[in-house]
C-alpha cells in the first residue's frame, strides 16, 4: 500500500470520520479495507476487477464468506495462509508480507480460476493505538508464473534434447573411435597406423564439438562443476601439443616447445577445463595460421602482479582487425572462416572465455592485421605439487593382465558395434568371459542366473531404460551386490549424478576409452565377487 494512502487513512480515522471509502476508493491499486472481524469495509475498482467481483457482493460480509477456497480442490491453503497473515497483523500491529499465494477466484458463472497473488496485509491504529482496520492489498502475479513455469518446462526439454543427441551422437563415435584407438595400440606397419591415428583423431574432434555444446548449455544453466587445484603447466601443455601434431603437420604448421621462466609453472585450476581451454586456443592457432608458419606457447608472470600466470599462444596467421577481435568471444560467430573452408561451429572461443572465468581468470586477444594474433589467459599462480609419474598410458593398460581366475561380465547393451567393440578390448584380459544382453529384461534375467561379477550397462535401451535395469538390479537381493558401471552416450552432468547416487559403481561416458575402461575392470574385478568365482564352478 502507498505511504500516502495509508496515511490519509490514518488521518480519517484519527479524526472520528467512519466513512473514509470516498479516499480509498480513488486508489489505482487492487486494495480492500477490513475491520478487526475480518468484514469488509471497503474495496478499490482495481481489486473488483482483479476477483471478478461487484462492491454490492463483498462490503458487509466477512472476507472468507466472501472468498472461500475452491471446494473441488484438496489441496487449496489459500484461507488458511491469509488467515494466519491476518491474525499476525491482529496481533502483532504491523505489516505482514505474504509469499506468492495460489487463489482459485469464482468465475461469475461460478467456476474457478487459478490466480496467483502476491499480498500484503497492513494495519491501520485509531487515535488509541487499537487496530481499526486492515488494508489487504494484492498483486496479480499469474502472468509471472506461467512465464517461470514455460521456462521451467523449456528448460526441461532442453535437457532432455540435449540429453538425447548426446546419446545420438556419442554412440556410433564410440565404436569409430574405440576400433581406431585399439589399431593404433597394435602393431600396424606405418601408413596404417598413421591413417588409424587420423581417424581416431578425427573422432576425438567431433566428441569435443558435442562437449563444447554440453558445455555452453551447463553453464548458462549455472551447472558447470570445478575442481580447482594446482595444475602442473608444462605436463598439460605437452599433452596439448603431442595430441594437436597430427592436426599441425596437416597445416603445414610448426609447434614450437613450450617456453616457460622459472617459478610460473603452476595455475590455480581445474585441470579438464583447463585443458579444454588450451586444445581450443592451440586448434585455433593451428587452423588460421599461414602454410609453414608456427605456434608458440609461453608461460609468464601475470601482466599486473606475479600473483597470476598468464599463458600466450601466438600465431603466425593474418591476424584480426579490431572489428573482428570485439566478435571473437561471440557463441557461433565465425568471422569469415566459413569463406575460407575452415571447419568448425564457433563455439571454442565462447566456451574458453566461459570456462576461464568459472576458474576465476581472464582471457584476451592481442591482434593486428598481417602480424598474426595471440591470445592469452590469466590465472592465480598455484604453488607446486608432486606430478603423478606417467605409467605408460593406454599401452600400459592394454598390456594383458589375468586375474588368477574366471571374471564374468555381463554387459547389457543394444549396438552390436559396441559389443564388438568390448570384446576386442577383453583380450587384453583372458580371464574375463563377456555374457552380451541386447535388451535391459535380458540382462536381468542373466545376472539372476549367472552373477557375474560385473555389470556393464547401457542406458538407451529397446525395453527397459538403463536407469530402471539398475534399480531392479539394486532391488533384487541375488544382484545387489554386484557392481554396475554405466557406459553411456549421455554426458549430462544430471544423468551421471542421478545414476551415481543410485546405486553404480562407475560412470563411463562414449566414447570409450580403452585405458579408462581397463583401470575400471582392473578396479573391480583384482578379487573375485561372484558366487560362481568363489565356488570354482
């Protein structure tokens, strides 16, 4: 309610005048005037308007006579909240401020319509200090909740499309890329090696144009998850490099090794999305670079304060006019790469800059026409650690290993290329004997039967979804207690979290990768589980 309003109110009842309607009843505002019995005195235009009502219907009757809740609904609280409002005024003599209340208001052929409001209830004392009246005042916020009640449904679905393309789309890269990184692990002569580097190569590309999509979406959601800690810069950047050369030598372009002064070795960071941000700038640097030309990546104190560590990558290429440089960090602008045949969707940069900034940094450009362009990030200079020692990566884990006994896994999964798939990577452990199920019903009926002593689990399946395959899994007290690892296209931060607190042991996202998955079987299946293992049948 207006102070002035209020006041003017209180000056009529000061000065004995028991009928103020004449100044209330000017009011714009969606107000009704009550005494201390809870009987209306008065009412504005605005709230006859707004309740569908007439004056002649509501002055003189007590207010929930006049406005009961909805009888066909169970669940209205609309009378009891403004009732327990109402008595804190009586009592306590100031302003009671309610939260957003569901009002169903009698239509005049007597149906009911869903409002929503948002009250304020306020006292008005006599010359005494007595309460003499209560002035109710509502806004109509309906319109504001089915607009927060649209975008909650669209966010929904968006969730579940972003969801469902990301299964779409990882499950045929799963097998592309899982056979591609198996035939760079054996022994191939040269060429075929080095075309099954390309193509695993290819596919890591496209993953991490999904991941990108993923990525823009859970943080414009405010999901986006961090891990901060010291990150090692030179091993990161290594690994940046060995896996962007095969790209470089396509261009014709040069990586030259990393330069770094003593003591700026370490960011503050998560080291994934740090990566992630340095594969972006480095492609970059790679795909609009001059023919011949070379990258370089320098490691240095921050511009301001040896606080931060700021990384350079620098090109060679045409550089970028001031004009182009203001749209750089613009979700989907290409500039005019798209003339020039180079590939891409122009999210990279949007998404660095997003994901620099979640780690509490800072990312630019420094450009010129015909110079060439570098780009650089600010972090908080993190202090040293002791830097795991590299156990030979995917080849290491791809060496054979036995378990000193039968391992049964039952893998649950309705893309034949992914069984395939697995069963190429199992020779790498003889002692595991895969038991395939293309349909979630199958694979509990052969858990039930033959406890093995690890599930493999698809999500998307024909029948059953995954996420009802684990919960009958973790009901069922002959397979509670066997381990499920997800394998799932489904990337969503949501879905592995939901699954994880269900019950799995492990969430592995397609495209496989071989180490991973190994290290996870290795972790699960060194002892064995099963009754079948520990009878020796």
């Amino acid at each position: 309610m207006r102070a002035s309003l209020r006041a003017d109110l209180s000056q009529v009842v000061d000065n004995g005048e028991p009928d103020f309607r004449a100044i209330f009843e000017q009011s714009p505002a969606p107000l009704l005037v009550l005494d201390p019995a809870l009987r209306i005195v008065a009412v504005t235009q605005a709230y006859l308007d707004a309740t569908m009502t007439s004056r002649e219907a509501l002055v003189g009757r007590l207010l929930f006579d006049a406005f009961p809740d909805n009888p066909d609904d169970a669940g209205a609280t609309g009378e009891d909240n403004l009732g327990a409002s109402l008595r804190r005024v009586l009592e306590l003599r100031r302003p009671d401020t309610m939260a957003v209340q569901k009002y169903d208001i009698r239509r005049p052929d007597g149906t009911f319509e869903a409002r929503y409001w948002e009250p304020v209830n306020s006292p008005v004392l006599g010359p005494d200090g007595e309460l003499a009246y209560i002035v109710h005042r509502v806004e109509d916020v309906s319109a504001l909740v089915a607009a927060n009640e649209a975008l909650r449904k669209a966010s929904t679905a968006k969730d579940e499309f972003l969801s469902r393309m990301s299964h779409e789309l990882r499950t045929p890269l799963t097998a592309v890329s899982g056979f591609s990184e198996l035939l760079t692990l054996t022994d191939l002569p040269e060429q075929p090696r080095e075309w099954a580097g390309l193509i695993r190569s290819a596919s890591q590309h496209l993953g991490r144009l999904i991941d990108d999509v993923l990525d823009i979406s859970r943080i414009a959601a405010g999901r986006m998850s961090m891990s901060l800690e010291p990150v090692a810069l030179g091993p990161l950047l290594h690994d940046v490099l060995e896996l962007l050369r095969p790209l470089a030598a396509r261009h014709d372009v040069t990586l030259a090794p990393v330069t770094s002064p003593a003591g700026h070795g370490y960011a503050f960071a998560d080291s994934r999305r740090l990566k992630q941000v340095m594969i972006n700038l480095v492609v970059n640097a790679i795909k609009y670079n001059r023919r011949g030309g070379t990258v370089t990546i320098a490691i240095g104190p921050g511009a301001v304060t040896d606080e931060l560590v700021r990384i350079e990558v620098t090109d060679t290429g045409h550089g970028l006019s001031e004009a182009a440089q203001a749209k750089l960090f613009v979700p989907f602008e290409r500039l005019d790469a798209a003339d020039s045949g180079i590939d891409g969707v122009g999210l990279g940069l949007a998404l660095s800059r997003n994901l620099v900034e979640a780690m509490r940094g800072t990312i630019g450009v420094r450009s010129a026409v015909g110079t060439g362009s570098t780009f650089w990030i600010e972090l908080e200079r993190g202090d040293a650690v002791t830097v795991a020692h590299d156990d030979g990566g995917p080849r290491a884990a791809l060496a054979v290993r036995t378990y000193g006994g039968l391992r049964r896994v039952l893998y649950v999964e309705d893309t034949l290329a992914n069984i395939r798939l697995i069963e190429a990577i199992l020779q790498a452990r003889p002692d595991v004997e895969l038991l395939p199920a293309m349909q979630g019903r199958l694979g509990l009926e052969l858990a039930r039967e033959h406890a093995p002593d690890l599930i493999l689990l698809d999500i998307h399946l024909p029948d059953l979804d995954g996420d009802e395959v684990l919960a009958r899994l973790k009901d069922d007290p002959y397979t509670l207690d066997i381990p499920v690892v997800i394998l799932s296209a489904d990337a969503t931060d949501v879905q592995t979290k939901r699954l994880l607190a269900a019950g799995a042991a492990a969430y592995l996202t397609k495209p496989i990768e071989v180490s991973r998955l190994l290290e996870t079987l290795d972790r699960h299946l060194v002892e064995p589980l099963s009754p079948h293992v520990r009878t020796g049948s």
